[in-house]
C-alpha cells in the first residue's frame, strides 16, 4: 500500500471522524417552553442622512443594559462572549467597550472578593495561544474564573484542511511568542505560525450571553471595541428558563475543564409570552419549524448578518411563492473593520431568492456607513400569534450545522403584545427610512454582484471553504 496509500487513508479517516463525530454533552440544547410576563427587545443602531455618512449618529443601548445587570446581581453572573478586545485599525472613535466592560466586572469583585463571576470566551482572544489578553489576564488575577472554550472538541467545519492540520500541523506547535502579523488589527499581538494554523480551522464559541440571578440578555453583540459601532439587537428575560441558559453554558465550561454552574430559585410565571433557549442545530430545527407555519397573508421579516444556509434559503422563498410577506434587511457583506469584503454570502443567496420568487422576496441593504448591520433576528408574524429568534446564530452552515456554539432565544407572543410593538416599530422604521438613510434598494449592491463571484461562492459552499 506504501506510506502514500497509509497518509491517505489516516486523512480521509480523520475527516469523516471529525466531520461527523458525537458533540460534547449537552450541545445542541433546546429547553422547554417557559412562560414569562416580560421580554425586553433591545437594540443597537448607527445611521446617518445618506451614504456618505452626513449627521451620523448612533444608538447604543445592550452593553448599558448588560452593565447595569452586572451592578445589579447580588449571587452570581455568568458571561460567554466570543470576541473580546480592544484592538483597532480605524481611525474612529469606537467606544470603549471591552475596557468598561472589564471595570465593571472588577469593580463587582472589588466589592466582594468572593462573588462568583464566570466569564467564557473563544481562543481568538488569546491569539489561540500566542499571547495573553491583557484584558482577561487582568480578570483571572482579581479571582474571575476564565474559561477558553476547547474548539477541540466541537466537530471541524472545514474538513479538506482541518484534515491536513489534525494529521501533520497540530504536533509542529512550537508554542512561544508569535511572530506574525495579526490579521484582527496592526496593533494587537502579533500571532505564530502554529496560532495562524489553528485559526484556519474556522471554528467559535460564537455566543452572546450573560445571566445574573435576575435576568439574561441574549445578544448579537461582541464586547469588542471595533464592533462598537455595529447594529445589532438583545432579549432580555427572566425566569425559570435561566436554569436553561445556565445548564446550556454550564456545557461548554465543563467540556473546556471549567467549574459547574449556580442555578436560579425562580418562581413560574404566568405572563403572556413564551420563551425557549435553543443553541446550534436546535435554532434551526425550530426556525424551519415556525417558518413553516406561515400561510398566505402571513409576514416575515428578518434582520440579518449572514444569510448562506440552503434550507433557511429554500423556507423563505417558499414561504414568498405561497403569498407570506417576506422582507429582509440584510448588511451588504461590503466591510469588516476597515477591509473590504467582497459582497458574499449575502449577495449571491439574495441573488438567487430574487430569481426563485420573481422578485417576491423584498430585500433591502443595510446602509453601514460605519461598522455592520450585525443583527440577527427574525421576527414570524402568523394570524395566531408571532415568533421571533434572536441572538449569536448567523443564517449559515457553520452556525447552523454544529460547528460553531451558538445562542439563541426563541419567543412566541401575542400579535398585540408590546414585544411585538417594538419589533414592528423597529423595522418599519428601517424599511420605511423614517428619520434617516436605514437601507438601500436590492438593486444598490445586487447589480454589481458579478458572475465571478458567484462561482467562488458556489465553489466554497461545495468544498466547505469559507470564513462564514
């Protein structure tokens, strides 16, 4: 057979194992459906008149939220959050988020040295092992308990090399100080080949939470100084379904060797909404689910970072061909902090929605004159009652198909509820451009979407070759 015909078969072997192996306990959770009187939808927003950004401003609201749940718990607070730093490239004045969010949890323990605050985060913010956090090493000496989520164990998403990597490059790690530039921004630590070979991987602890005793606010937001500026949106509940949250988090910390989790006393209730925690594959088996239930007369409409998922895809334009209104504002894919983006995933699955509905399906791009349209919610509006998911999970295979961990939260409420108010208000707001340049027609970025790109596209999605 000969060494070649032996590496062969090591890395198909690897791949298929990998690819399709059993995911830590306690992944892939969906809670039960608990009811709850109160659900707060909060938002991020920057806007400006017109596309050269003229009277730019900004509404910033989920890390003043998260801020004031730290001050306020009184037994405990758990927080995973993939990107974490204060590193930038642009010349702008981004707000300060990582450094506030710092004080703010050390200020809490400043006030009592033995008040558990469990924070985990992804290995991106440690440059996968080629240098420290300054901001995270400062937590760990005051008595936070950081914990680095071990990608390891989560199956690889892009097989073909994280085959290569797992039968050649993981046992050349070196270790030490990286050399490198850091591809996140010039001024942060530089990273080692080993570190950069990790990174290829292509795997997160996408997640955005953070509980108290009191309450949880699931989001789409990073504290992360460079994503200051993005738009993005939260859920804030309370309730039984804490203990969800937490078993869920409790998860992750235990299969990258963190401590157990506090639970939560907290009384049923009887209020008007539904709430659900649901992480990787379970988002999307409850958002096909819901997306099903539309009929003609129906709406739908969507929020969105990334959409690429076929399935996701294949609902929506269902869903238009059988008379739901559906309406996307999606971010054109133009940017990320600072460095141009060549326009996918978002145009080419706009692209082919467009041409499956005859034009059914309404797009509209967001106008991100500065940082993103990071959001990622949807809200189902049925005669019976209205569905939303909101939180970490971008619309793509990665996020979708268990290789990142991802968050959401999924809310069934009345038409009438305040909840839904605010959703409409929000996106009619958006849509309609009420008091400023929100979004452009599909046809502001869709007409230059070349034929190029759409094989790239296609080629990627085949071979399992992209970053989203």
């Amino acid at each position: 057979m000969g060494v070649i015909g032996v590496l062969a078969m090591l890395y198909i072997g690897v791949i298929v194992w990998h690819t399709f192996k059993p995911l830590p306990e306690g992944l892939e959770f969906a809670g039960e459906l608990h009811q709850v009187e109160n659900v707060d939808m909060i938002y991020d927003l920057s806007f400006a008149q017109n596309q050269k950004g003229t009277n730019l401003k900004h509404e910033l609201r989920i890390f003043d939220e998260i801020y004031q749940m730290i001050e306020e718990a009184e037994e405990f607070i758990v927080i995973d959050l993939f990107l974490f730093d204060n590193y930038t490239d642009e010349e702008i004045a981004f707000p300060a988020v990582a450094e506030t969010l710092t004080d703010k949890l050390l200020a809490k323990k400043a006030e009592d040295p033995e008040f558990p605050i469990f924070f985990i985060t992804d290995p991106l913010n440690f440059g996968y092992g080629s240098y420290e956090s300054q901001l995270l090493g400062t937590m760990r000496d005051e008595g936070i308990k950081v914990i680095v989520t071990d990608l390891d164990k989560l199956r690889d998403s892009t097989p073909l090399y994280s085959g290569v990597y797992r039968v050649i490059f993981q046992w050349f790690d070196a270790g030490g100080r990286g050399w490198l530039p850091n591809g996140m921004a010039s001024d942060a630590p530089d990273l080692s080949v080993s570190s950069y070979l990790k990174m290829m991987n292509i795997k997160a602890n996408h997640r955005k939470a953070v509980i108290t005793e009191k309450e949880a606010i699931i989001s789409s937001a990073n504290p992360h100084n460079a994503s200051g500026l993005h738009g993005n949106m939260a859920f804030k509940v309370s309730g039984p379904v804490l203990n969800d949250i937490l078993e869920s988090e409790e998860a992750v910390s235990l299969f990258s060797g963190g401590p157990e989790f506090p639970r939560v006393d907290a009384p049923v209730q009887e209020g008007e909404y539904q709430v659900q925690y649901v992480t990787e594959k379970k988002v999307l088996d409850s958002l096909l689910a819901d997306i099903s239930k539309t009929k003609k007369g129906d709406s739908i409409h969507l929020a969105m970072f990334y959409i690429a998922e076929g399935a996701v895809v294949e609902a929506l334009t269902d869903a238009a061909n059988r008379g739901v209104d559906v309406k996307l504002v999606l971010d054109p894919n133009e940017n990320a902090f600072g460095t141009e983006k060549t326009g996918l995933p978002n145009r080419p699955a706009v692209h082919e929605m467009l041409e499956e509905t005859d034009g059914k399906i309404q797009v509209r791009w967001y106008n991100a004159v500065v940082g993103q349209f990071h959001t990622k919610s949807i809200m189902i509006k049925t005669a019976e009652e209205s569905y939303i998911s909101g939180g970490s999970t971008n619309y793509t295979e990665r996020a979708f198909k268990n290789y990142n961990l991802e968050s959401n939260i999924r809310i069934i409420a009345p038409n009438d509820s305040e909840l839904i108010g605010d959703m409409d208000d929000y996106f009619e707001r958006l849509w309609n451009n009420e008091d400023a340049l929100y979004t452009l027609e599909a046809d502001a970025y869709q007409d230059t979407f070349t034929f190029w790109q759409r094989g790239i596209y296609g080629f990627q999605k085949i071979f399992k070759l992209t970053t989203y």
